[in-house]
C-alpha cells in the first residue's frame, strides 16, 4: 500500500480521525483539513467543463446542461460562479 499525502499540502503527518462509509478518515497535521483513504471521487475533465460553459453563454438552463453532459445540477453550477 502507498503512502497517504494530504491532498492541499501533500504532507505524510496524518492523525487517524473517524470512520466514514467503512473508510478510515485522517487528519492532517500540517495544514488541518480532513481525507480519506481511497477516495476514488474523480475530477470532471476541463474540456467537459468548457463544453458546459458553452452550453451556458447559448442559453441552455444548468439543468439542461447537467442532464446533456451527465453530471450534477450543483457542478454546473460552480462552473458558472467560477468564471
């Protein structure tokens, strides 16, 4: 098994926390945010994104644009707020 790394400072000092969905979560020592191991949850590619935003400046509704793209209402969303 590799070794942990925070995901914001990439330090190794962890503090084992709590259980959440059978999963250990941690602790970081160096900068306080909480993770978990094997947190599987991937990134949205930036050329999904784009074509989202695309969608947006056309006049497409976010929900519209969720359904097309096949993700969630609130990730449309923050793309929008984020630009």
């Amino acid at each position: 098994m590799s070794e942990l790394t925070c995901k914001k400072c990439k330090g190794k000092q962890k503090t084992k926390s709590e259980f959440v969905r059978g999963k250990q979560r941690y602790i970081c020592k160096r900068c306080g945010p909480s993770y978990v191991e094997g947190d599987a949850r991937g990134k949205i590619p930036l050329s999904l994104r784009f074509q989202g935003l695309k969608l947006y400046i056309s006049g497409f509704s976010l929900n519209r644009i969720a359904y097309l793209l096949n993700v969630s209402p609130p990730a449309v969303l923050r793309w929008v707020s984020a630009t």
